[in-house]
C-alpha cells in the first residue's frame, strides 16, 4: 500500500512477513578531528584534494561554498487558497501575468473566474488606472495595458496600445489585420456599416482603420438575421460602441500620464546622476571648465558631444561609489577636451576684441580723412592685412591699446592705396575680358579705366539689398560707381552650421540675420551682357563710341531715346505719338518687354524737345511738396550693424549721400517728337 506527503515523496508500507533482513550501520560521531576523513571515504567532496592530508582539506574548506538548490514553485500551490489571494492581491497586474505563465497550476488558479477579486486588488495598486470594461476580463486587460508584446506575432517591446481596437499590435501587424474605412469600404459593405464597429484614426487623421476580423465576424452574423433583427442589432452594437469609446478615452489618457510620468522620473534621475557627475569633477578641480561648458547649439556647430548628452551623463541611474570609479577616467579624459575647446573660444574671443578695436581706429580715420567716393577695404581686409595681423595675434598675456596702432595709422594711406590699386586693376582685367576689348601692346591695360564705361552693367544675385527696390519690378541695373559701392561686396549670409569665420564682424540689427562683413569682393556682382548689348545700341543711336561712353557723359548728355520696336519700325516724324525716354530707363523698358532683345534699335529725339522735357520736369519736380527720394549713409555707422537703419542719433553733417543707390528715375513722356537732323555728309576732295 502507498500514499503521497505533501512533498510527492511515495512509502512502501510492509507487513511484518514481508520484511527483509538489512544490515543495520551503525551510526558514528563525526567531529573536527574525524569529520574530513568520513566526508572523503564517503565521496561527500569529490576534488583533487581526496588523497590529501587532513590539513590541505582544512585549507579547502575555507573557500568550499556548496552549490545552493535551485528554488522550486511546487510548494507554493499547496498553499490554502485565502492566503495565496493575500498574497496576489499585493501585486501588480503584470506581477499576476508572469505568475500565470510559470505553471500550469498556478494559471489555473490565476485564470478561474474566482479570481477575478486578485485582479482587481492588483489593478488597485496601479494609481489612476481606470476600470476593466464590462465586455473585457481582467487578465485580458491587464494583458492589454501591460505586456509589452504585439497580439499578433509576439514581437517584444511594442509600446503603441490602441484602447479604440483593443490590441497591442507591431506596425506590420497593424496593416496586416486592419483595414481602411473609406468609400470603397463603405460601398462594398454598406453607409451604416462602420457604425457598428470600433474605429481607430491613425496619426494622420485621414486614415480611418477596423480589424478585419471584427469586420468579418459583424458581417456573418448580420447575413443570418432578417431585416428586423439587423436594425436592432445595429442599434445594439452602435451603442456599444459609444460606450467603447468613452471608455478608450479614459485609458488613453491613463496610458499618456503613465508614459508623461515615467518619463519625468527618467529625467529626475539624470538630472540626480548629472548633479552627482558634476560635483565630483568640482571635487577633482574642474569648477571653472564645468562652468563654461559650451551649449547645445554651440556643441552643435563645432560637432561635439554636449555634457548633459555624453552616453554616461544622460543615462537614468544614480551614480554610486563603484559606477564612479568605473567612469572618472572617461570624464576626466572628456573634460580636458572641453578645457581645450574652452583655451580656443578663449583666444578667438580675444582676437575679436582686438579686432573691434582696430574696426574702431579704421573707422575714425576712414572719417577724417572723407575717403567715401572711391571703393576702401572693409573691416574684414583691414584685419587681414599682415601689419594688422600681427598686432592682434600678440600673446594672450599682452595687453593691446590704441597706442599699439598709432605707428600703422601714419602709413595707413599707404597701404590702403596700394590695396585699392591690386583690387581696380583685378577688376579692369575682367572688364576688359568680358567686353572684348583689346587695347595695343604699346598700352597697359591696367590704366584704361573701363569700369567707367556706360557699358558696364552688372545685377546681384545675393540678395542682400532687398532695402532698395526697384519699382515695377524691373532688373536692378548697376553703373559705374553704384556697382562698386554695392553693399553685397562687403557682406554676405553666414550658415546655420559655420563656424566662427575669422576676420569678420556680425551685422546684427539693420541687417537680414546672420549676416557678416567679409573681404571686399565682386563675386556676387553678375555682368549682365544683354543690358550691355542694349546700353551699345543705345549709345549707337546716339552717335558714340561705345569703347570710350562713360555713364557720366551719358548723364551729362541726357538723352531722350524711343523704341522703334514698340512703333513698329516707324521713325519720329512729329505727327506720330510716341513715348521718349531717358537712356537708364530705357534700358529697363528693353528687358521687361522685349526680353533684352538685342536687335531692338533706338532713335534719338531733337535736341530742342529734350531740352523742353527737361525744363518740364524741373517745373514739375519744383511744384511738389514731396521732395525727391535720397538715401544718405551715415560715416559714422559705415560698415558697422546699424548702417541700413534710419540713423537720428548722429549730426547731420555725418551724413553723405549714398553712392550705391540708383539715381533719381527720370519719368517717361509721351509725346510727337522730331529725330535729330544728321550733319550733311562732308564732300571728298576730288
């Protein structure tokens, strides 16, 4: 006969004539002195110490640590069933789903109905969680709103919850198992269809989705039902979605103030580790580098590692002892990289302020010496000059004043003379290349001073002069001087993702943003060669060389011109009206209507009617209160931030007209105007 303990352990229970005669041991005392030797003979410790003397097995048991049990769960069902209920009942939700899927026995207990009170005491200890549906379990709630695995394919780690569809899914699966509710949807499956299912909206809000198998299963059991039965069946279901639905909301909004709130505990604990980090390397003698530390944009830029983003700062543990320990040599070694980024911002930091100095000293002797009218080296050509260069890269331990600059200003006109020289002779090179003019061998091309010319006309593609406009929307077109002054050649737009560029000054406030100065330079100018070809016609017309036209002989002689494109080839005779106008403009009216169209030719008007229209206009420009426009450049402000900007702080007599602005638009007229008479041809000698 046999029977089990509660251990599963089986007896036999034998009759007194089923009994066998066994030898009986007989017990024996096991002390220090004989215990080793019964422990060896009896193979308790099988080790290359067995056939050692007893005191090398001493010396073993010293360090012999028997191999612990592994701990089983079988014991623990055997318990009565009110304390084992106390005990879950003490747990998390997700706590009761692991233990349900250990044993057999235990998911037993776990997943019968009279454990639902387990349930509900474990989903007390989640604050705020919202109560199970009426139509869901409390396991599969549970499941729902804490394992982390996908419903369909088990793939870890899926945080995305749909309270709408009831499923945890992985994005594959999501498209796998749901459908779009849209006009196809709703004419293959009727307009009061979708009603009666749960609907998700993706985050793009146009993406309305079901499960397919709600669908599917909504869609048999409406087959099996007769017209009746179907609306009441909808009405059912469509008010058990409403009520889905309230309570969908309510879980979302759980599930967003428990990922709101872990996330805040994640930051808690790395700002904690970054409190601890930063004291420690206080401690080590880092205060001031840890003060300095440079800042996320400027980490950015300079492509470094931010300290509150460095991989051992950020992560959400408290710093112990031992962690510390492992880390302080990476810290100290990120450290000294950061003291050596902080030397160098030091030092550029310096060369600016000298440099500001030396803008300043530029700026009152650019003032006093009335140096405007021809084209002068920025701020940024000053700095790069060498006998400059060398004063401002002195020793950070040397300190710079205005005395340091007194011996360069004496021979200042000097050195800004012989760069405007290299910079008009650069210019005249391309000139004189791009107008396809070839002066004799006997003659330097340096000296010809074609950036005069009429015929040299050039745009800007940079864009930076947009305070200047043009009306009508017509091209911009630039002469001798304005090009040169042109405010485009001395700044230019700084990128988001550029370092400090050296030899430059931030243009801040009457500027576009990130705008610096930067060396003298014409790249940004384009020479326009259709407005060239046009001026050529223009000067043709009226009787000149274009090779030796300058812009102010042409302003001088003021020309009123007609375009014989737009009076179809018709010539002024008096009788016909047509519309005169002055040269610049007429150059603007070619490109904006024929396109710059080179064969378009021109026609000058009488001498005597181009003197009446001028004195007309005085009359009339006399007779307004509005006075003409006029741009002024303040010699204070030159080349510094608040130049483009209506500047009332300094003396009037500071103040000069700008030379790189248009002049005044000389208005058209329509009139019947005469051709000028051609000289009678000269008689050769016979």
């Amino acid at each position: 006969m046999s029977f089990s303990n509660l251990f599963g352990s089986t007896a036999v229970d034998m009759d007194n004539d089923e009994k066998k005669s066994e030898h009986v041991t007989k017990k024996m005392k096991i002390t220090a002195n004989n215990g080793w030797e019964h422990v060896f003979a009896r193979g308790g410790i099988k080790s290359r110490f067995t056939k050692t003397n007893p005191a090398d097995a001493t010396e073993f048991l010293k360090i012999y640590r028997p191999r612990s049990q592994k701990q089983s769960l079988e014991i623990l069902i055997s318990l009565p069933l009110d304390i084992l209920f106390e005990i879950f009942g003490r747990l998390l939700p997700l706590d009761l789903l692991h233990l349900a899927r250990t044993t057999k026995a235990l998911r037993a207990v776990l997943m019968h109905r009279s454990s639902t009170t387990v349930w509900m005491a474990a989903r007390s200890n989640v604050t705020g969680m919202p109560a199970c549906a009426d139509d869901m379990s409390e396991p599969a709630h549970a499941n729902l709103a804490f394992d982390t695995h996908c419903h369909n394919c088990l793939k870890p780690n899926v945080r995305n919850v749909d309270w709408n569809l009831r499923v945890r899914y992985c994005q594959k699966c999501f498209k796998e198992r749901t459908e779009v509710v849209d006009d196809k949807f709703k004419k293959a499956y009727g307009l009061k269809l979708h009603h009666c299912l749960s609907l998700s909206m993706t985050q793009n809000r146009n993406d309305i989705r079901c499960l397919i198998s709600d669908r599917e299963s909504l869609v048999d059991e409406l087959s099996k039902l007769g017209p009746e039965e179907r609306s009441v069946l909808r009405e059912r279901k469509r008010d058990e979605m409403l009520v889905r639905k309230e309570h969908a909301t309510l879980c979302s909004k759980w599930t967003e103030g428990e990922q709101q709130n872990r996330w805040d505990e994640l930051d808690h604990l790395r700002s904690l580790r970054y409190d601890a980090i930063v004291k420690k390397l206080i401690e080590l003698g880092w205060e001031e580098d840890v003060s300095k530390l440079p800042d996320r944009r400027t980490a950015r830029i300079y492509k470094l590692t931010h300290f509150e983003d460095h991989p051992l700062v950020k992560q959400p543990k408290p710093l112990t002892d031992r962690i510390w320990e492992n880390i302080q040599h990476k810290m100290v070694e990120f450290m000294g990289q950061m003291r050596k980024f902080r030397i160098q911002q030091e030092r550029k930091q310096q060369i600016r302020e000298r440099q500001s100095l030396a803008a300043t000293i530029y700026s009152d002797w650019q003032r006093e010496k009335g140096c405007y009218e021809c084209p002068m080296p920025t701020a940024a050509d000053f700095f790069g000059m060498p006998q400059i260069r060398d004063i401002v890269e002195l020793p950070a331990d040397v300190t710079i004043t205005v005395e340091n600059f007194q011996p360069i200003c004496k021979r200042l006109s000097r050195i800004i003379d012989h760069w405007r020289c290299c910079t008009i002779y650069d210019l005249r090179s391309d000139l004189l290349w791009r107008l396809e003019i070839h002066p004799p061998y006997s003659q330097d091309p340096r000296f010809i001073e074609c950036e005069k010319l009429a015929v040299a006309v050039f745009t800007c593609k940079a864009w930076l002069c947009e305070d200047i406009p043009e009306p009508n929307h017509s091209p911009r077109y630039m002469y001798f001087p304005e090009y040169l002054h042109h405010r485009c050649n001395r700044i230019r737009r700084q990128s988001w993702d550029e370092l400090d560029p050296p030899n430059t000054i931030a243009m801040g406030q009457g500027y576009p943003g990130s705008t610096v100065q930067r060396e003298w330079s014409t790249d940004d100018l384009e020479f326009d060669k259709k407005a060239s070809q046009t001026v050529k016609n223009i000067i043709h017309a009226c009787d000149l060389d274009w090779r030796v036209a300058t812009v102010s002989e042409l302003d001088d002689l003021d020309p009123r011109l007609v375009c014989l494109k737009c009076s179809y080839g018709n010539r002024c005779d008096g009788e016909r009206p047509m519309i005169a106008r002055s040269w610049r403009e007429s150059v603007k009216h070619c490109a904006k209507k024929h396109w710059s169209n080179s064969t378009v030719k021109w026609e000058k008007i009488s001498d005597e009617e181009t003197k009446s229209l001028r004195q007309d206009q005085e009359e009339a420009a006399a007779s307004t209160t509005t006075p003409p426009r006029k741009i002024w450049r303040c010699t204070h402000c030159h080349n510094k931030p608040r130049e483009p900007e209506k500047m009332t702080d300094h003396c009037w007599k500071d103040f000069v007209e700008a030379l790189d602005v248009p002049p005044i638009a000389i208005p058209s007229v329509k009139l019947k105007p005469k051709a000028v008479v051609p000289p009678p041809l000269k008689r050769c000698p016979a």
